[in-house]
C-alpha cells in the first residue's frame, strides 16, 4: 500500500483480498446479468448495474476505506469507525 501524490492530490492504492466478499460480488453480477438489469458502458464489455443494496458489501468496503483513511491522513477527530455488519467476514 502507498500514497501516491499526483499533482496537489494524492491517491491511496490497497488491495482487498475477501473470499467471502469476492463470491458476493459475483452472485449479484450473475443474478443482474440473468434479469438483464445492467447497461453496457464500454466497447470492451464493461457494464453498470443498479444500485447494490447489500450491508455485507458495503461494511466491508466502508470499513477497509476507513482504515485506509485513518493510516494515511491526519483527521482533525479520532475516527473509530466499528462494524455493524451481523454477517462474518
């Protein structure tokens, strides 16, 4: 992981290795390819889906940016940000 700056902003690059969210991820993108519920964005087959609406998903992302956050800038307030997902991880 590394702050990278780029003009007068930095970028913070992580990886996210989650198996457990990696199997989530593609059973929504294969339940909404099935129902037809996505656009086609690009000419090399990328696509958009609805909104996802999964806690599990969003408390891992939210929590791992959290973190990436509270590692790599000063914040004027203590961040304890905690996990309310009920789901394991």
């Amino acid at each position: 992981m590394a702050k990278v700056q780029i003009f007068t902003d930095s970028i913070i690059q992580s990886e996210l290795i989650n198996p457990k969210l990696h199997k989530r991820v593609y059973e929504l993108l294969g339940r909404y390819i099935a129902m037809d519920k996505n656009n086609v964005i690009s000419n090399a087959g990328g696509f958009q889906t609805p909104p996802i609406k999964c806690n599990y998903i969003l408390d891992v992302l939210s929590e791992k940016a959290g973190a990436l956050i509270n590692e790599n800038y000063s914040l004027k307030k203590k961040n304890n940000y905690k996990s309310k997902c009920s789901m394991d991880k």
